[in-house]
C-alpha cells in the first residue's frame, strides 16, 4: 500500500489547447483538492510516479514526450487525460498529429471528455493506484521507449 | 561518555526522525488548513518516504547519492552534539558541511536547474551564516564559554538579553527550511521553482534521504530556538514550537521573493539589529551564569 498513499504526477502538455490543463490545476484547489489523497503536482520527472497527460501526439512534441516518459522510474504509470490525448479528439486526422498518447508509450487508464471534469480526472487517478499497486507486485516495469531522430508522417 | 550519553545519542537517531516527521505532516496540514483545503494525513510526509524507498533509483551519477548520505549524516552529528551540549561554534561548523554536501550533489548532477538551485543555496548561506556566527558570539558573551552545558544552569533565560537575535534567527529558520519567501534553492510541498531546484535529479531512495535529512533538519533548527529558554525545558519546547508555526504561517502569507533581496534583508536588516545586541551585551558586560 505504499505506493497507493502518495502518488506524485507529473504533467505533460503534449500541445493541448489548456482546457484539460485548466482542469489538472482545478483538482489541486481548495475545492477539489487532490492533496487528500496524498497528491503532489511535482516538477520533476524523476520523482513522479504518475504522468498525466494533455493533448494529441504529433510530430514535433514525440520525442520530448518519449524522453519524460523514459526518466519516469519504476513503477510508473501513464494516465491520459482528455479526447486529445486518448485518441487524438478533434485533431485525428491533422497532418501534423500521430494520435493519442497510446500510440508513443504505453498507457493505463483514460479519462475522456472534452475537457473532463476535475471529479473525472480524479477518479482517473485513484483508478491509476491500483495498477500502480498491481506493477509494484508484479514488478513490472515499463520498457524504455526509443527516440528516433526526426520524426516525419510516413506520407510526406 | 557515560552510559548515559549513549543512551540519549540512541534515542536522538531513531526519535528525532519521528518527531520531524510528524513536524512536517502538521506543517503540510496547518498548510492546507490555511488554503481552506482538507490537507493530507498527518503521517504523508512517512507515507512519502516508504513510497519514495521503494521506487527505482535512477542516478546520472556514482556519486550523487554519496552525498545525501553525507547530509544526513552530519545533521545527525551536528543533532548528536546539540543534544550533548557541545560547543555551539562547532555546531554550527557540522552543520555547514551539511548544508554544503547537498550543494554539491546538486552541483554533481549537471543539470541545469540543479545548479541554479545550488548556486542558490550558497547565497542563502552567505545570508543566515553571520547572523549564526552572532548567535554563538552573543552565548559566549553571556556565558563566558561556546559551551551549551554552561547555559542549562544559567540564572536567567537566554532570551532575555538577546531578544533582536532571536528575531533574526526566526528569519534563519524560514531561510534554511526552505519556506517562503525564501524557498527559491528547492521547495516542498506542491509549489515548485525551477522544477524542483536541487533535488531535481534525485529519485526514489535518494530522494527519501534528503527527505529523513529534512525531519533532522527540523528538529535541530527547532532545537536551536529551544537553546534560547534552555533552563526550562517545557517553556523551550513551547517557544520553538510557537517560532515553527511562525514559520508556517509566513509560509502561508508570503510570495516568493529574488535572492538579491533576502541578501539585503539579512545583510542589513538583521545582521544591524543582531550587531546592536551584540554590541549592548559587550558594553553592559551581562553574565547569566
């Protein structure tokens, strides 16, 4: 259970238009107030054990999202949060945008909506404890994603 | 050392943790308590620490988590000595190697917000070490000896004669527990400045020892304010507790200040009012014991 009293997440903005980003910082306020549970926002990705995600994947921002998911350590787990980020949303078919986060590094839970409510986004997260529990017990660990160099829609 | 001193050494390496701990689990709920939040647990800041020693530990380098070892070690020691009413001068020498061997693990990292934070720290050292120094200088000008033991049996509170230092030494506590307006080296807690300052690069038990580093440092911060009633243990305890609140509370109240002005603060401000007291014992040639 010790992994399940405070979880920290680190926030990712994967080009999302701040509507989810707006919420993320809603739960952290007196009214929602994530800390409760043990929640901290954390600047750093090396001491986070849960990475939210906002925003579609696209060919520009692939790598930085590689490269933090990669420095999360173990056990970690990833929580898209939005339409964007869990399926690509409005922008699915841009040129520029690969998808949702799934499609770059593995993902556990979704929370969709546009945007999500913070209560949806904090369900989202209790929801994420207990896979974080879950990869703790069964030590399972998240493969290193590799970067590649410059990243270019396979039609250009 | 007697039998003893042995024992109340025992008890200060595995009590003085808890009692940091729980100082950190109030502070994190009179926090949100002032927020208008719920606050987390009380015992989260332990939570947080059996969390971070069972994470992986990723290092950019060998050394990096040598010196949180070194950290904590000497607040143990700097702990171990204030306790035993050693002299206060080497007290506060233990406790500058501390602070120092987390500059440099943050500096060993090579990140760059580490070593903004670090270079930071170094300056919140330039700011609070004069005004340590007077308040060793102002035990010894009371006392005749740098020497703690002196002041248990002192006829009168030391508080008494030094009242401006103790006023600077509230200012100390804010900048060495990293609270605002002066937590721009790293910072606790949800508010970040600079990701995370020095500990930027620290993970999983690394970062758990910084953490136990930080319920000693709460403790023997705490412990210095008791130094100021140190006749009477109850009214000592009650004292640091009222000047950790303060702390919270300025915390609470206050924004995020540049370095250039806390140096102006400490190196105007309160290193003035602490040389008027010094200079007040001095000519008036007070004894307490």
């Amino acid at each position: 259970m010790s992994l399940a009293k405070s979880p920290w997440i680190i926030h990712v903005n994967c080009n999302s238009c701040n509507g989810c980003d707006i919420e993320v910082v809603a739960c952290l306020t007196p009214l929602y107030d994530a800390e409760r549970f043990g929640v901290l926002n954390i600047g750093t990705p090396k001491q986070a054990d849960i990475m939210v995600v906002t925003g579609s994947i696209n060919y520009k921002n692939v790598n930085v999202l590689k490269n933090i998911y990669n420095q999360i350590p173990d056990p970690k787990v990833v929580l898209a949060v939005g339409a964007c980020a869990s399926t690509g949303g409005i922008f699915h078919n841009c040129y520029n945008v690969i998808g949702g986060v799934d499609q770059v590094i593995p993902v556990d839970a979704y929370v969709p909506g546009c945007c999500p409510r913070p209560e949806a986004i904090l369900d989202g997260v209790v929801a994420a404890l207990s896979i974080l529990e879950n990869k703790k017990k069964g030590n399972i660990k998240g493969k290193e994603v590799k970067l590649k160099g410059k990243e270019v829609p396979s039609n250009a | 050392m007697n039998m003893n001193d042995i024992l109340l050494a025992v008890l200060v390496i595995f009590v003085a943790p808890v009692i940091g701990c729980l100082y950190a689990g109030i502070d994190r709920k009179i926090t949100a308590r002032l927020q208008g939040r719920v606050g987390p647990p009380l015992l989260q800041p332990y939570y947080d620490v059996r969390k971070l020693l069972s994470k992986d530990n990723l290092v950019v380098n060998p050394s990096q988590n040598f010196y949180v070892v070194v950290y904590v070690a000497f607040l143990i020691l700097s702990l171990l000595m204030l306790v035993l009413k050693a002299d206060i001068l080497m007290i506060i020498f233990v406790y500058t190697v501390s602070s120092i061997a987390l500059i440099v693990g943050g500096m060993s990292t090579g990140s760059p917000y580490a070593r903004i934070g670090s270079s930071r720290e170094i300056m919140a050292i330039l700011a609070y070490e004069p005004i340590l120094i007077l308040y060793a200088l102002a035990i010894y000008l009371l006392t005749g000896t740098f020497k703690l033991s002196a002041l248990v049996n002192a006829s009168t509170p030391l508080l008494m004669y030094t009242p401006l230092i103790f006023i600077a030494m509230i200012v100390v506590l804010n900048i060495k527990l990293k609270k605002s307006p002066f937590d721009y080296s790293t910072s606790h807690h949800g508010h970040q400045e600079l990701v995370k300052g020095m500990t930027t690069e620290y993970s999983g038990p690394g970062m758990a020892g910084i953490e136990i580093g930080h319920f000693y440092e709460y403790v023997f911060l705490t412990g210095l304010i008791f130094v100021f009633w140190a006749v009477n243990p109850l009214i000592g305890v009650l004292i640091s507790a009222a000047a950790f609140f303060l702390v919270t509370l300025i915390d609470n109240i206050t924004a995020r200040v540049y370095w250039q002005w806390m140096l102006k603060l400490s190196w105007t401000l309160l290193l003035a009012i602490s040389i008027v007291n010094i200079a007040f014992l001095y000519f008036s040639g007070v004894k307490i014991v």
